[in-house]
C-alpha cells in the first residue's frame, strides 16, 4: 500500500465535529490526515462547520494554530461552500501549510472558485453519482477518469459502497489518485484496502491503523 494514507474524519473517535479536540484525536490516533468542513460566518471569515454557522464556531485560523504544531499532520479541508476561499490559502500560508493542506467537497460547480481563489491548493474532485462496481466497465472507468482529469484534480473522492479494484488500477494508471469515504466497518476496511486506493476516510483511525 504504497502512500497510503488514513484520514481521520471530524469526530472521529466519538469527539465533537469540527472542534480541535478531534484534530488532537486524529492525531492521537496515527491519522495521516485530519479533515473537517469548511464554511464562512457572517464577516466571511472562515470558520469550521458543516452546517449554516452560528457564531460558536472554531475559525480556521484557530485550527491551523494547532496543526502547524504537528510537524508532518496533513489537513482534508472539506468546503461547503466557496464564499472566500482566498481566505483559507492565506491562512495556510500564514501557518506554513500550503503543502499539507488540500480540499475535498469540490464538486464540478465549486472548481471554476477554487481554481480562481485558491490556485495554490489541490483538490480531489466529489463525485456522488460513481456507478455500482459491477457496472465497472472499461469505458465507463475511462469517461470517469477523463471527467476527473479535465477540472484538474489530485483525484477522485467518493463514497466507499462503489469502489472497486478496476476503478483504483484505471485511476493509477492514468497519474490520478483515489480517495475513498466513509469507511468505519472492519470488513469494509478488508474488502476496501485490498483495492490499493491512496486514502481511506475514517471516524475510526484507530481501528484502521491497527487493522493497516
């Protein structure tokens, strides 16, 4: 499993989401990646959450402060919108992240903003509609691949339920990476790990570095 990576999801291991305490545990636990989501409060300051923010919101900033204090902790920073994006690549820059931070939730919409306001961090591209693995015909693996290429992306990011070993070969094979969410099952860590992806998405790293 060459590169292989763990992320932890936010609240991983029962922690709140989208709070530093899951950041620590993600690392407390051997994650490679933390990941938490991404959106702007009311003075467009970046700040972490899922949904519409309140105002009891961690920031970006604050997050970025604690992940700058690990030396080799990457970061998944899952947007939810692309209000200011500019925003987020200077903050990374502010705490020295830029090659340690990446997005995912980029879907096709989302990448004429984060090509224009983000140009310096990649990005996986969100794919929801991939095919059962039985459907996984060569042609079809090669439209996919194409679509995947032609906005520029590390890779592709998608649910786990349709991936599968030809998928991960077709990507491989054409310099794309593929990262899979959200697998927390250790049967589902079996089936997924023998396809050789490049990422696996988790709330329970812990189980998964054991498992790896």
């Amino acid at each position: 499993m060459k590169n292989f990576t763990i992320t932890a999801h936010t609240g991983c291991e029962n922690t709140p989401a989208n709070s530093l305490e899951s950041i620590k545990k993600g690392a407390e636990c051997g994650a490679d990646i933390v990941e938490f989501d991404i959106r702007f409060d009311n003075d467009n300051n970046p700040v972490l959450s899922h949904d519409e923010p309140t105002g009891a919101e961690v920031t970006l900033e604050q997050a970025f402060a604690l992940l700058a204090e690990y030396e080799n902790l990457k970061v998944n920073l899952d947007i939810k919108c692309t209000t200011n994006l500019n925003a987020v690549q200077s903050l990374a820059e502010k705490y020295n992240l830029l090659d340690r931070a990446f997005y995912t939730g980029v879907f096709v919409e989302f990448v004429d903003a984060v090509k224009s306001d983000s140009p310096k961090l990649p990005y996986f591209l969100n794919i929801t509609d991939v095919i059962p693995p039985d459907e996984h015909t060569e042609e079809y693996l090669d439209s996919l691949v194409e679509k995947v290429r032609s906005y520029g992306a590390l890779g592709i990011n998608f649910h786990f339920g349709n991936a599968s070993e030809k998928l991960v070969e077709a990507f491989h094979k054409n310099g794309l990476q593929v990262s899979i969410w959200t697998v927390n099952e250790v049967e589902d860590f079996k089936r997924i790990m023998k396809f050789n992806p490049d990422n696996i998405t988790t709330k329970v790293p812990g189980i998964a570095k054991t498992l790896i």
